[in-house]
C-alpha cells in the first residue's frame, strides 16, 4: 500500500512561519543587545575616566585655594614679595 503524500494544510505552514518569524526577531534582538552591550561598556568606561578627572581637578583646586600656592603666584607672576624679601630679575641679553 502506498502511503499519499499530503500538501501540508494551512495550520502547518502557519505555524511554520509563526515560528520563522519568532527566530529571526529573536536573532535582530540578539545582535542588538550584543551591540548595546558593547555600547554601554563603553559608557560605563567614559564614565571612570571621567571621574578620575573630576577628582583631578577637585584636587587642583584645593592645591589653588591653599596659601602657599596664591603666594607662588604672586612671587612668580607678579613679583611680589614678602616684607623683607628681595626680588632678584634675570634680564636676558
């Protein structure tokens, strides 16, 4: 006896396609995590840089606020100087 082959009905081919239709998106869906995971990596190591740099610059400011600091401007940039003290200038030739 042979056996007939049958066309696939309609609710096979459906479900077929249902489920093609699911994998590819779930596929895109992947590649996009992939590419906002990457993404994000590189945020988050912005984000360190960026803070050492707030910390440096917090640091240069406390160092700017301090007394001795004012006075090394003062005695480098505008020559002033303390009572007592002598400023010596070098004139180039």
């Amino acid at each position: 006896m042979k056996k007939k082959r049958t066309r696939p009905n309609l609710l096979t081919m459906v479900v077929r396609i249902v489920i093609f239709c699911v994998v590819v998106f779930i596929s895109f869906k992947m590649i996009q995590y992939g590419k906002l995971s990457v993404y994000l990596q590189s945020l988050e190591r912005d984000q360190r840089v960026f803070k050492e740099q707030i910390e440096e610059l917090k640091n240069k400011i406390q160092y700017a606020e301090t007394d001795f600091f004012i006075e090394k401007i003062a005695r480098e940039e505008s020559d002033l100087a303390k009572p007592g003290d002598f400023v010596i200038k070098f004139t180039s030739q």
